[in-house]
C-alpha cells in the first residue's frame, strides 16, 4: 500500500498570489517527503479555479527539491496535448528526477471543457493518438532517455 498527495492546485484565495500557492504546493510536497509519504500527485485541470495546467514545470519543481518522494501526474489528457511533446517533457521530468515519476496519460472528450477553451480534441482516443503519431513509441516508465540530438521516438536528427 502506498500512501500519496494530491493537489489539483485550487487558488481560490483572493489575499494569496498564484506564486504564493504554487510554493505553498512545493512546500507542501517537500513537507511530504519529511513524513514519510510515498508520492506527490499533481493532477491537471484547465479552468478555474485550478492553475495545474503546467505540471511537468511544477512537478520538475518539487523533483529539484525532494530526493525519495514518488512524482505523479494524476491524470495527463492527451486529448488537449501534443502526445510527442508530453512524452518528451515527461521523460525528460522523468530522467532529471532519477526514475521518480509516475505517469498516467489518458485520452478522453470532454466537450464542456474544449468549448470553454474554444478548442476541438486534437486526439478523441489513446488509439488515435498512437495511430495518427506512430512516431510515439515507448514512455517515461520504459526509463529509456532522451537524447536531446534525437527527434522523437530516438530517431537521430543530422545536424550537419
């Protein structure tokens, strides 16, 4: 059994500066690890009043100032993301944090979601997603680095 955070990062206080709550998650995660819990999880919402839609940069956050403590996505929505760039931000996040990150892609519509952001799915299902961007192979889970020289997937780019 494991014992988790999780915080989808609510800024609902009007006296208290987004910078001020992103550290008080930082803190709060650190402060985590000091008792002895097994993971941190940032989940991703894009609306008010949740300010998680950047995770890989709170995440590498909290991995610069832990050592032990699990890093978990909650829930990455593909359906919003490029899946290429998500794979290389979070096994980037993953390389950087010593194998500590955990991640959960899922591919799902949520009209009510896209209308408010004025956006159309990119990838309705998973199945869309590896099909239309065959170049996504692997994950951060399968600890293979990034080569910063390589394309997607490994594919080495020449830089001549």
């Amino acid at each position: 059994m494991k014992f988790l955070l999780l915080t989808l990062i609510t800024h609902t206080d009007p006296a208290q500066s987004p910078e001020q709550r992103f550290r008080e998650v930082v803190d709060n995660a650190v402060l985590g690890e000091e008792l002895g819990f097994d993971g941190y999880a940032v989940g991703e919402r894009h609306e008010r009043p949740f300010i998680s839609s950047s995770r890989p940069v709170v995440l590498s956050h909290i991995a610069a100032r832990t050592s032990r403590i699990e890093l978990w996505t909650g829930v990455t929505t593909l359906s919003l993301l490029d899946p290429v760039r998500a794979f290389e931000d979070y096994s980037t996040l993953d390389n950087l944090s010593g194998g500590r990150l955990t991640y959960r892609p899922i591919c799902q519509k949520r009209l009510a979601m896209f209308r408010r952001l004025g956006l159309e799915p990119v990838f309705p299902t998973l199945e869309d997603a590896i099909d239309r961007r065959s170049i996504l192979v692997g994950s951060p889970q399968a600890r293979t680095p990034v080569d910063p020289r390589s394309g997607p997937a490994g594919v080495r780019r020449d830089r001549r």
